[in-house]
C-alpha cells in the first residue's frame, strides 16, 4: 500500500489555509503524525478519508486518484477513528458493532466473527452488552477502533486512539496497531508522542498547515543530538532565568535542585552536560527551529 500526497492544499471559504502545499508518501506499516492543535492535522485526516475535497493537488492510493469518480471504491480501503467520536447511545456495544458492519456490507458470520476478535484483543468483551452511553471516554474510543477495523481496512486512519485510556489500555492498543499494520498502511495521530516513539519507525510533523518534517524516526533524533543539554540549577528564579533564553523540554526536581533539559543549537551559558536526545526532544527541536 503506498498513499501519496502531491502538492495538497485546502483553504477554507473564511480564506484559512488548514493544509499548504502538502507534499507526502506514507508507506506500509505506522506512520506517525505529530503537530500541536490547529497545525492541520484533522484537515489531512478528513481529505484523506474522502469526507473533504482538496482546494488544489491531489492523492493517489496505489495509483488511483482521489476523486468523486473512485470515492466508494477508495472507501472500502479505508478505516477511520476519528478524533470526535460519535456511537449510538442507545445500542449495546454488540448492537452497535453488528450495525456498522452490516452497513460495510460485511456478510453476518464473518462479521460477528471479526468483532469477537477484537472484542477480545481491546478487552471489551466483558463489556459488549453495556449501551454506548454506560462507558467510559477511554471504552468509547475502543470501541471506536474496533469500529474502524471491521472492514479489515488496507488503509487505518487513527485520530488520537489512546485519548482517555490508562497506561496498560494504551500499551494494549499500540501493540494491537503495531499487529494490524504488519501487511497494511496505519496513519496514527497523537500529541502523545511516547505512543509514536513505541509504534512507528516513520513520522510527519505538521506546523501551520505545512510539513515541516517527514522521514524516519532515527534521522529526526539523529538531528537533535548534541543540541540537548542536562543542568541543574539550585532554585526557581534561576530556572526562570534560563527559561527566558532557552526551550526546556523537561524538569525535574532532584537532590541539589531542579534539573533541565534545554534546546539550544549552542553549548548553553551554564554549567551543563549533553543528554541523550529522545523523540519529545526532537519534535519540539523541530517545531521551534524549523531546520531539520
């Protein structure tokens, strides 16, 4: 499966640019999407699940155009989560699962076979018979994934799926992602960088509509190295100080003080050490200089 994105621009009628100029190629496996709110990311999303027309350029799916003429034939390849999730209150899990398959016109047996899989690999099994609106923010986004894996989808777009869940749920969800992707093509979207560090050996960051960064994952840590710095400083009024003249990605109270972790393309003016860069440094390397 391979997704390429050419030249994509969408400007809404208020004259807002949400995605400018666009260039991208996702291949197989997870591909990561990072970018703070606003930089265009569900914009992306919502062309790339057909729900959205582009302002210009264009998208093709192992060579077939995005357009109105080849919509139904892209959408039975497609899965989606999106960010804002909307489930039948009324209906059980159950319910509403058997539902939205017979509404992918997947055949009933196959269908309540694919949902007890998953029900079982999201831990939702033991919760099928509760209604939508007895669950939990964290169980409704599981049950949204499950929803968007019931097509067997070649191509999974995942719009924050590990919102609301606890530490083993996410863990839980990554490794079911990671398993999906092994013969399909997944774009998962977070602020939860950890989850793409975990999952994903390609990533995309988007700021203000543009891509800023696209390629692996070790090229962009690579980058960073030697432009993370560790200090320790003994109060707040100091730490304040270097606040003002450096992006600190992390701080810590500790023995002695706080220590910092600090961006800077120079050596800072303290007494300080190199770190081991990690994504999160990365990305917000990236986002406040621009330059890799």
């Amino acid at each position: 499966m391979m997704i390429n994105i050419n030249d994509l621009t969408v400007t809404f009628k208020n004259k807002v640019t949400a995605v400018d100029h666009v260039n991208l190629s996702i291949g197989s496996g997870i591909y990561g999407l990072l970018g703070e709110n606003g930089a265009g990311k569900t914009t992306l999303m919502r062309v790339l699940v057909t729900v959205l027309k582009p302002t210009s350029g264009s998208i093709t799916m192992n060579g077939v155009l995005y357009g109105e003429q080849n919509y139904r034939r892209l959408q039975k390849k497609i899965g989606y989560l999106p960010q804002e999730l909307n489930l039948y209150p009324n209906l059980t899990v159950r319910e509403c699962l058997e539902y939205m398959g017979e509404l992918s016109g997947i055949e009933k047996r196959e269908c309540r076979k694919r949902i007890d899989f998953y029900l079982e690999k999201t831990s939702l099994a033991e919760h099928q018979h509760k209604k939508n609106r007895q669950l939990s923010g964290g169980m409704k986004r599981r049950v949204g994934l499950v929803q968007a894996l019931l097509n067997e989808p070649k191509f999974l777009i995942v719009d924050e799926p590990t919102t609301g869940l606890d530490p083993e749920e996410r863990i839980r969800i990554r490794n079911l992602l990671v398993d999906f992707s092994r013969d399909r093509t997944v774009l998962f979207s977070t602020h939860v960088v950890e989850d793409l560090a975990a999952t994903c050996n390609q990533i995309a960051i988007m700021k203000k509509g543009a891509m800023i960064y696209s390629g692996a994952v070790r090229d962009l840590v690579s980058e960073v190295r030697g432009h993370v710095w560790i200090c320790t400083v003994k109060n707040e009024a100091q730490a304040r100080e270097l606040e003002t003249k450096y992006h600190v990605s992390a701080k810590q109270y500790v023995d002695g003080g706080l220590q910092m972790k600090l961006l800077s393309e120079e050596k800072p003016e303290v007494e300080c050490a190199l770190a081991e860069a990690t994504l999160e440094d990365a990305y917000i390397y990236c986002g406040q200089f621009q330059s890799l």
